[in-house]
C-alpha cells in the first residue's frame, strides 16, 4: 500500500495531526505501556525470545558466578530502545535469586543520592541503572570506587574541615542500559565485565514475540495476522507489543475479535501504519525531501522546519529506521532519498539517478554517521 503522491506538500498537515500514529510506533515508552510490558516481561533467560548471542552469553556469566558463590561481573547493556535492556536486567536478578533496585541515571544528580541506595543494598542484590550515560559526574566517580572495590568514600563537611569517611558497602552486581555506549565515559565502560550488544529482532523473533504478547492478554490472532505485525514493527518489541494491542481494539470494535491478516491490515491502516512500518512522520520527512527538494542532500534542521517538527525528533525517531530501511542516505552534504524512497511513495527517480547517492556510498559508510 503507497500513499497517493501530493500534489501539493503542507508541512502543516502532518503538524497538526493527532499524535497517536506517531506514538505508535515509537521505541520509546509511552503512557501505559509500564503496566502492559510488567505482565508481558519474561521472567527467565529461557522465555526471552531473540538476542540469541547475548543470551548465550548472559547464560554463560551467571552461571559461573554461581557455581563460583559469587556475584557476577557488573553487566552493560547497550543497544536501541525497546529490545529488551531493562528486562535483562530483571532475569539476571532473578536468575540469581536476588532482589533488584532500580533507578535511572538521569535520578542521580548528587553523589549523596547514589551513596544512600549504594549503603542500602544487601550482599548480591542487583543495581539497575537505566540510561546509565545521563548519571551526574559527581555520581559516575562515586561509582568508580563502588564498582570495584565495594566502597565508597562519604565527604562530610565542606572547606579545609571537609572529612572523607570510607562506607564498606555489601559486594553487587550494577546492571547499566544504555541506548548511547559512545556517550558513556572511558572510565565507566571499561569497569563492566561484560557487555551485551542488542540488536535489532528479525521478523520471525517477532513473530514469537506478538504470539507469545496475544496469548499473555487473551488476544485472539491468527498465524498470518501475527506475522503482519511482526513484519511492521520496525525490529522492535515494544513496537510489535504496542500494535498488537492497538490491533486488538480494532477487532474487538469493528470486527468479530479475531486478528486476522486483514483485520491487522485495517487497523493498521487506521494507525498510519504502512507495509514496511513506517508512520505519518516518516512518509512527511521523505515527501519533504522528495517534492520538496529534489531528493536531496539537504540538511536536517531544514529538513526539520520543512515538516514541522524538532530537529532531534527527526534525527533520533524517524532517521534510524529509515536508514535501516535503505530510504534515505546520509552524507557529508545532506540527507538524500534514495530509489527506494522514490519508489515507496510511487513516484519515479529523477532521470540523472539519485543526488549524491553515489559518491555517498563511494566515500564510504563512516560518512552515515
């Protein structure tokens, strides 16, 4: 299904529409999705579906740590919101039979508000710090010492009289997640025993993933309906999680309850959704660069105002997906549509080829970045 081409590009039309289709198929959390995802979480290494190499590894630490009566080496995991991070995190503790305290790093602004939970956990209990890479310098050093040598060092005082007092804390195990592993400091990363890389899931993980989700909430689908989700939800199980319940409310609502591959179609047609999983947003951003501007390059911020929207919402929602899905290039002039952009919204390719394309790819993929 291709959107019918524009005659005429409003960037206010997309701007003012309703922010449902764009939830849907965001990675990130959205109001709700807490409460769902605390019922739809694994809750052993053996029910987590996808990430088959981290598992293995996983799998491999905690059992050494406990056939060695010790608490495991402090565990990193990186990768795009939505695989799974924070769920890891609450199978490594249960795997271990230990409780889990969790914070944010964002929630730790003073060194004083991680020394009070640091001085609170018991003896092979697991920290998880989600977006470990926003945690206050003042905290990140205080980590340092608690990492490694289960101590940290509490000043007491200020000026000349400041007093540092040594605080002994219970031996533990930091589970750090993280969707920037660049943004994390030397220092920091290199005291992680393991890191764990998420990838994004294929389309038959997440078609394990939605039939695993609809007979966890009841949902009715059939075999071909879950793999029309699977195949919309951009590598993500959050993504396939959340449009599995949106499908859910159309075939109870206009249908007889039953998500068939064309009552998932319907409903996500409703959603904005199309066949390759992109949304209003995404269709905006390559119209814009299409009819707008020949194809491209151009630049992002302008490719932003153009659409209405944030220059990081285009760059952090829309950009990666459609990087992923080979519809748009990034080089050192400018976002460029590529064939395939052209060819989604039905429209043909300029007759000279593809602006810049060309020499993009020549000159190499560090230049995406």
């Amino acid at each position: 299904m291709h959107d019918e081409p524009m005659t005429e590009f409003e960037p206010a039309e997309f701007a003012s529409e309703d922010a449902r289709a764009e939830e849907a198929l965001s990675a990130l959390p959205q109001t709700g999705d807490r409460e769902v995802e605390t019922t739809l979480r694994p809750r052993k290494l053996g029910e987590f579906v996808g990430q088959p190499r981290v598992r293995e590894q996983l799998e491999l630490v905690l059992e050494s740590a406990r056939m060695r009566g010790v608490p495991p080496d402090h565990v990193l995991l990186s990768g795009p919101p939505g695989l799974g991070k924070t769920s890891l995190a609450m199978i490594i503790a249960a795997e271990l039979d230990a409780a889990i305290r969790i914070t944010s790093g964002p929630a730790l602004e003073r060194a004083g508000d991680l020394a009070a939970m640091l001085s609170n956990l018991v003896e092979g209990d697991v920290l998880f710090i989600d977006e470990i890479h926003r945690i206050a310098r003042p905290a990140e050093e205080m980590l340092y010492l608690a990492m490694e040598d289960f101590r940290v060092d509490v000043v007491v005082g200020k000026g000349p009289g400041a007093t540092s007092i040594p605080l002994e804390i219970a031996p533990f195990t930091l589970v750090g997640a993280t969707t920037r592993s660049g943004a994390l400091t030397g220092p920091l990363r290199d005291r992680f025993g393991f890191t764990g890389q998420m990838e994004f899931y294929t389309a038959e993980e997440l078609e394990l993933v939605v039939r695993r989700a609809a007979s966890l909430l009841g949902i009715r689908i059939e075999d071909e309906g879950a793999v029309e989700i699977a195949r919309r939800s951009r590598g993500t199980p959050r993504i396939a999680n959340r449009l599995l319940r949106r499908v859910r409310d159309y075939a109870q609502v206009r249908a007889d309850g039953v998500a068939t591959r064309t009552v998932v179609r319907a409903a996500l047609e409703v959603y904005d959704v199309d066949e390759l999983g992109l949304d209003r947003l995404d269709r905006a951003v390559l119209t814009a660069l299409v009819r707008s501007f020949g194809g491209g390059p151009v630049g992002v911020s302008t490719l932003a105002v153009a659409v209405g929207e944030e220059t990081t919402t285009v760059e952090e929602v829309c950009e990666p997906y459609l990087v992923r899905a080979g519809m748009l290039a990034r080089t050192p002039r400018g976002r460029v549509a590529t064939v395939s952009a052209w060819e989604h919204l039905g429209l043909t390719p300029p007759a000279g080829g593809v602006a810049d394309l060309g020499r993009a790819e020549q000159l190499g993929p560090s230049l995406f970045d």
